[in-house]
C-alpha cells in the first residue's frame, strides 16, 4: 500500500468522525432548543452507523476519493421539528450553523494536536511543515500517519463546514438567508434550491474550491509553515 493509499483511508476516516460530529450536533442543539424527534431517534452520537447514507456517505465519497477528487458527501439528514422549538427562527439558525461550527473546531482541535507534534519532535517539524506546505513527507518517522491522520481531519472538516454554510437548500446556510425572505419566496427558493445543489455537485467544483482554500489556508497558517 502506497502513502497516497493511506492517505486516501485516513480521508475517509476523517469524512466519517466529520460528518458524526456535524450531525449530532444539530441534533444536540435541537434538543437544547427544545425539539427531542433527533435525541430519541440515538443521532447525538458519534457513532458513524447512526448517520450513514447510502450515497452521501458510502458511494460518493468512494468514487470521489479513488477518482483523486478529494472527498465530498452527505450524511442522512439530522431529522428536525421546529414545531417544537419556542423561538422558531433563532432555534432553526442555531440548530443549522452549530454544525459548520462544530467542523471548524475540529479543524482547530487538529492544528492544536499538529502544533503539539511539530514543537515537541524535530521529525515532527518536518513533517508538518512539508504537510502545511502540500508535500507528502514519505518519512519513516512513526509520527507521520498521526500527522496525516491529524491533517486530513483539518483539511475534511474545513471542507465540511464551508460546503454547508452555501445559501443552497437544504445546506445549513440556507435557513439562515430563508427567514430573511418573504413566505411566499421561501417556498421558491426550497424548490429551486434542489435544484441548485444538482448543479453545485456536476459544476460547483470551482465556486466551492475559491471559497475552501481561503478557509484551509487561515488553519494552516496557524501551523506556522
């Protein structure tokens, strides 16, 4: 097995603890709020069976992965009833970006571990720094698959998160803009979001590239490369 073979296990290792964490914490959050249909359904777990897809999940991160496209997907949606919730706008907002959020500080956990292994081992520096930098190490260090693993978590859930803010339905970003829009809209912008998700996964490739370098680059930046 080659180092981008490896690389390729730990981006889907990463994708599947992302998506649990992204996941049971919208259903975290809906419970704080007040709506209980996702905690008694077992989805604040992270436990990757609980939120598995068929496609979004397995099929599509497969192929996406092994086509060298990086991974991309979706979990089973985190399911949410805001007739339950006391604020349904601020509970509906809340519940939404608390999942991007909770990627983002994964990403942040996963620089904090990298810096820990690059101030603490001269290999260490090294292979973080040809990591921040894009290069593969192809070191026998014993501490290069931690710092694979550690920076596939940081590049996965960055990716996760931006992807989710998009304005597109269902993402979480779009019920934020929503409540903004007049009801009658709202129900347009549903419908024709659907459709807008088709497009950004045939052809989005290079809007979601321009939004995720920015993002990637602010964590890396913190690694000190």
């Amino acid at each position: 097995m080659t180092l981008e073979h490896v690389l390729i296990v730990y981006q889907i290792i990463a994708f599947l603890f992302a998506i649990s964490v992204h996941e049971s914490a919208h259903a975290w959050m809906a419970n704080l709020r007040g709506d209980p249909t996702a905690r008694m359904l077992g989805r604040i777990t992270l436990n990757p069976i609980k939120h598995i897809d068929l496609i979004g999940t397995i099929l599509l991160p497969a192929i996406a992965a092994f086509s060298g496209w990086g991974i991309l997907g979706w979990a089973k949606p985190t399911p949410v009833n805001p007739n339950n919730f006391k604020n349904p706008v601020l509970d509906d907002v809340l519940t939404s970006v608390v999942g991007p959020i909770s990627n983002f500080a994964v990403a942040f956990g996963a620089v904090t571990a990298l810096l820990a292994v690059k101030n603490t081992s001269m290999s260490g520096r090294v292979i973080v720094s040809a990591l921040a930098n894009g290069i593969l190490p192809g070191s026998n260090s014993p501490l290069e698959p931690v710092c694979l693993l550690f920076f596939s978590m940081l590049e996965i859930n960055v990716l996760l998160a931006v992807f989710n803010l998009l304005p597109v339905p269902p993402l979480d970003g779009s019920h934020v803009i929503r409540h903004f829009l007049p009801e009658g809209i709202q129900r347009a912008y549903d419908v024709v979001g659907m459709f807008g998700l088709l497009l950004l996964f045939i052809w989005g490739g290079r809007v979601l590239g321009i939004l995720f370098v920015p993002a990637r680059n602010f964590f890396v930046r913190m690694l000190g490369a």
